[in-house]
C-alpha cells in the first residue's frame, strides 16, 4: 500500500543533515520556480488587456496551453526522467522557462503570448518526477516527510512571490514587458545554482535509494495501475481542487476589484494572502497526518470550511478589505489538507508504479487549470464576477468526494490485506 516512497528495510540513516539540507533546498528552490512560472502572465492581465485590448477569455486560453502542455509532457516525463535521469530534464525545465520570459517580454501580440506560455508549460512539465525522485534518492528516510513538506511549501511561496514579483516590476517600471525579462534572469539565476550544486541532485549515484521492500516485486505490465478505480479518483481530486485554485489565481484579483470597488494593486495581494496561508496550513497539516488514520476526514473538513469562506466572498456583503481577508484566509484549510492529500494518494498507489502514478495523477492538475481558466474567464467577461468564488467553492465541495471515495477504497484494502486475528 505505502510504495510512493517505501523506504528498504535496512536503507542506511548516516546521510550527514547538511547533505540532506542540502538536496531538499536545491529541490525546494526549483519546485517554487516551476510553481512561479505557472502565473508568468496572470498578475500582467491588466496591462495586457490595457494594451492589446484581450478579453479575459483570451487571456484564460493562454493559461490553457500552458497547462495543456504541461499535462500532456507530465504523462510522459516519469519515462524521460528514468531513463536519462532526472537532473539533465531539471536543467532542460529551467531553460525553458528563461526562453519563456524572453519570449514573452519580446511579445508583439497575442500570437508571441502563446508561444511564451507553451514553452513555460514544457518547462513546468516535468517537475513532480524530477523531484520526486530526487528526493526519494538522495534523501534519508528519516527526513524524507521533511522533505515533501519543504517540496510543497516551495510551491506555495512561488506561486506567492509571483505575482508581487511581477505585478510590483510592471508597476514600478511601468512596463510589462520588464517583469517578463526579469523573470527570465530570474529563471538563469536558479539555473546557475543548480548547475554549481549539481552534486546533491546527482540520482544516477547515491548512496541510498528508497525501494520497496525486499521480496516486493512487480511483474504487472507497466499501464496496469491505469485499471485502478483510486488513480482515476485520486486523478479526479487533483483536477477539481485545481479548478478552485485556478479561479483564486487567475480572476480573484479582478473578481475583488469589480465586487468591493478595491484598486488592482492591492487585490494582487489576495494572490499571495492566499499562498502564504496555505504555506502555513500545510506546517500544520504536516503534524496531523501523523496522527490521523482516516485522512479524508481532515481533507474534508478543512476544504468545506474554505468553500464556506469562498461563499461568503462571493455574496458580496462583506466590507472590501474584509473580502481580501477572507478570500485569502480559505488558502489556509487547503493547505492543511494538502499533506493529507499527499499521504493519501500515496497509500492509494500500487506497488512499482511510483513515476507513472505520480505522472498520471498530478496530470489533473494540468487539466483543471487548462480547463478552468478560460471558463472562469468567460463567466468575468459576462460580468459574473461573484461566479469567480461560487465556482471554485463548489469545486473544491466536489474535490471533497473525490477523497472520501479515495479513503473509502483504502480503507477496504486494508481490510482486505490486515492479518485476520488469532
């Protein structure tokens, strides 16, 4: 059941913690690039559309085939990175998102725009197996839950600093087109420290490597997880959870703007408030998973209460500033939710099937954003602007079925495989 990671029985544990720290903040540092790069052009909206003259959904397609690309190379990546290893695709990744934002930056239109968000996407692309499996072999079993929260906190803190970073350089230059450059030096830079340290990313030689247990093999045909109903709802969780982010990243911004009559560069905030309270969610829901056995009972009531909150900014009653509070405040029970949906997933996966499994579900995370946006985006342009926190409230209620269903599978397998009592 537990084969995501599964550590060997005698896997050593002398890996000195500065080696270890080492690797899980190299990883951590690329896992918040690929999560930045994922809003490149989100937090620029405004001024695109006050130059170009988009609709937002026009601006929500460019989202789309950043995460249509990404979803189709995600599927693939597990193989590449088996077979070539996983840091020469990490430095591939980090290219390409420099190529991404001088592309973008250098835009004469909408046609340069696509371009830019699709090799942004071939660059996010192969993140999940890349780290994941640099940390499976590089990392000591002790620290390992340390560095899967480190891994998703990353993410959070890039898709924090991203829009700041870009919306505040925007602002400041009054250009768009410098924070697009800036964000490619910015992607060189991470690069540059990847390559100078690339020998605590090295997953070709390492002296651990956490495999399933002696005399555990797997002699299934490779595609034979696919036949599992608990990938596909596992699949499923991802891809609604991921709508509802979709809508909070891409439109709350605007959504607060056109409700509480809030200006743009305070709403960009909502962004970052909403982040950094799933960063701190997931500290804490890190120390839950230890203690709670039916993990979709955290999973379920954490994002209920998020969904309520989002309602709550959707009826427009509250006063603007509290709106921004509050919308930014339901990113705090998604993020306790996360490790929990980590965990869960992980006992849901068969055994051998790590890169293909993690490659197939995190895939639901490609399609919602690739499906989401331009909807989302389509519902602001009629003017439905409360749409934005209704939509993604009823998402995320939707995502909390998907769970229950996961725990439920899980459970039974337990039973099925627990010794019967003498």
């Amino acid at each position: 059941m537990d084969c995501m990671n599964t550590p060997s029985i005698d896997a050593p544990s002398a890996i000195p913690l500065r080696q270890d720290a080492r690797t899980i903040s190299l990883v951590g540092l690329a896992h918040g690039s690929s999560h930045f790069f994922h809003l490149l052009l989100p937090p620029l909206f405004p001024w695109l559309i006050e130059e170009f003259g988009f609709s937002y959904s026009e601006l929500g397609l460019l989202v789309t085939v950043f995460f249509v690309v990404s979803g189709v190379g995600q599927a693939l990546a597990g193989f590449v990175v088996d077979r070539v290893g996983a840091r020469p695709v990490l430095f591939f990744a980090l290219a390409s998102f420099a190529i991404a934002g001088l592309v973008a930056g250098s835009s004469g239109g909408y046609a340069g725009l696509v371009v830019a968000s699709a090799f942004a996407g071939l660059g996010n692309a192969p993140f999940h197996p890349v780290d994941f499996t640099i940390l499976n072999k590089r990392v000591s079993q002790a620290r390992l839950g340390h560095a899967f929260s480190v891994h998703g906190i990353s993410g959070n803190l890039g898709w924090a600093v991203a829009p700041l970073f870009m919306a505040g350089i925007a602002t400041a230059t009054g250009s768009w087109r410098m924070a697009c450059l800036s964000s490619a030096l910015l992607a060189l830079a991470v690069l540059a420290v990847m390559v100078w340290q690339r020998e605590a990313l090295n997953d070709k030689f390492s002296a651990l490597e956490h495999q399933a247990p002696v005399g555990t093999t797997n002699t299934a045909h490779p595609m034979a997880f696919l036949r599992l109903p608990s990938i596909w709802l596992c699949f499923s969780f991802f891809f609604w959870s991921t709508c509802a982010l979709s809508a909070i990243q891409s439109f709350a911004s605007p959504a607060l703007k056109q409700m509480y009559g809030l200006p743009i560069s305070l709403t960009a905030f909502v962004v970052t408030g909403y982040m950094l309270c799933g960063a701190v969610g997931m500290v804490i829901g890190g120390f839950l998973v230890g203690r709670v056995v039916r993990l979709e009972k955290i999973i379920s009531v954490c994002l209920t209460a998020a969904s309520a909150l989002l309602v709550l900014v959707g009826t427009g009653w509250l006063p603007g500033m509290a709106a921004l509070v509050v919308a930014a405040l339901a990113g705090f029970g998604t993020g306790i939710a996360s490790p929990s949906r980590d965990m869960l997933i992980k006992r849901a996966a068969p055994p051998g099937a790590t890169g293909r499994v993690y490659g197939t579900v995190y895939s639901g995370l490609d399609l919602g954003f690739s499906m989401a946006t331009p909807m989302f985006g389509m519902l602001l342009d009629r003017g439905l602007t409360e749409a934005v926190f209704y939509g993604s409230a009823a998402t995320l209620m939707l995502s909390v079925g998907s769970a229950a269903l996961v725990g439920v599978g899980v459970a039974a397998q337990f039973r099925r495989t627990a010794p019967a009592p003498t």
